[in-house]
C-alpha cells in the first residue's frame, strides 16, 4: 500500500496524520528556534501541541511577526519547490512537532494526490493572510493595525473585553509591524482616555477603541 498505510479512504486530516507517522516527532521549549530564515528547506512540520510564531527580520533587525501556529497546523511547504527558508519560526510555548523529510513527503505526495490537494489549499490559505499582513502593514496606520489586532485578540472574560496575555509591547510591535517606541505611547495614551487598562496578565477593552487617534 506504499508508504501511507491506507490513507486513499481517510480524510486529508487522517491523510496528515498518517504522514506525521513517516517523521521524528520531538518536543521544542519556549524561545527555541525550529527553523530560520535563510537554511536550506529540506523538511516540513507539523504540530502537534503548542503555539509557535512565524517572523522575518528587516533592516536594522527588526522583526514583523507574519503568523502565528497551533495544534493541527503544518509549517514548511515550500522545502517542495527546494527554496530556502523565507522565515523563522521560533516556539513561544513549550512545542510538540513532527519533522518530515523532503523525500519523504514527495513520495507521499506522489503516491496520494489527496494529501497533494490538501498541501495546496493549506498553501493557498497562508497566501491568503499573508497578502492580508502586508496589505494592512501598507494600507492601515499603526493605530489601526493596533486596533486589528485587539479586536482579533480579544476575548469576553466575566464581562470584561480584554486580550488575554501576557503579552509585551515588544511582541506587539513586532505583530503589528511598528517600533516598541510607537506601541508604548499608543498604550499610554489609550490608558489615559480611558479606553484600555494595561496589566501584566493582560489588556481590557474597556470601551469601544475610536477608529482614529
């Protein structure tokens, strides 16, 4: 039955399934690199628990954050076209992922063209925001990618709106594509208008944030 132990019945997430069974599945702490922008790509990834962030790394080596991965995600595709990565992916929690081989994953391709359509509209779906991060870093101010990212965040606790955290200036800087500078004066300012309140676990909302500042 070749190397996917009858995956032509299964759905593409029992096709991905029996692909993490072809590769070395191993456990990345907090803050460990899994891939950097620039090595070859000769393997892909797939996670199994965990959340991890994809980023790259400007001029003067400042980093916009392009994506964030969770549980039944997959990182890597592009090792297919034998490219280089295009950008690092580091583990913000303790991460646990499968590696496969480039070889590995051509012949499984090869042999089972569902998993080859679900690679593709996995593909298709990462273009899709990524086009979305760099039309909002082209087209929207920073307050407004600001804004894009509390209202993508945020979350109803004991009827109080607020992005839960901890989340630091820095790490919001790099999501929303601006210097650690900018953020902390838009927190301040939002702080004094009485529009957020800032803690250590988190960010309350506590009313609707203008369209403008």
């Amino acid at each position: 039955m070749g190397m996917l132990q009858g995956a032509q019945a299964g759905t593409a997430d029992d096709i991905l399934a029996e692909l993490a069974r072809l590769g070395e599945t191993r456990t990345w702490e907090p803050g460990s690199t899994v891939v950097a922008e620039g090595d070859e790509a000769d393997s892909l990834y797939l996670v199994h628990e965990g959340e991890l962030r994809a980023y790259v790394a400007g001029d003067g080596g400042r980093v916009v954050e392009l994506n964030t991965l969770h549980a039944g995600e997959l990182f890597g595709e592009l090792m297919l076209g034998g490219q280089r990565r295009t950008a690092t992916v580091q583990a913000l929690t303790r991460a646990r992922l499968t590696r496969v081989m480039r070889g590995q994953a051509e012949q499984a391709l090869a042999e089972h063209p569902a998993l080859a359509l679900q690679l593709i509209q996995r593909l298709a779906q990462r273009v899709r925001v990524l086009t979305h991060t760099v039309s909002r870093l082209a087209s929207v101010d920073v307050y407004g990618r600001l804004v894009g990212l509390f209202e993508a965040l945020a979350v109803d606790d004991h009827g109080q709106r607020c992005v839960p955290g901890p989340l630091s200036q820095q790490r919001i800087a790099e999501r929303v594509g601006a210097s650690k500078a900018m953020v902390n004066r838009l927190l301040a300012d939002l702080a004094r208008g009485g529009y957020i309140e800032v803690t250590r676990e988190r960010i309350v909302l506590l009313k609707k944030l203008p369209p403008k500042w």
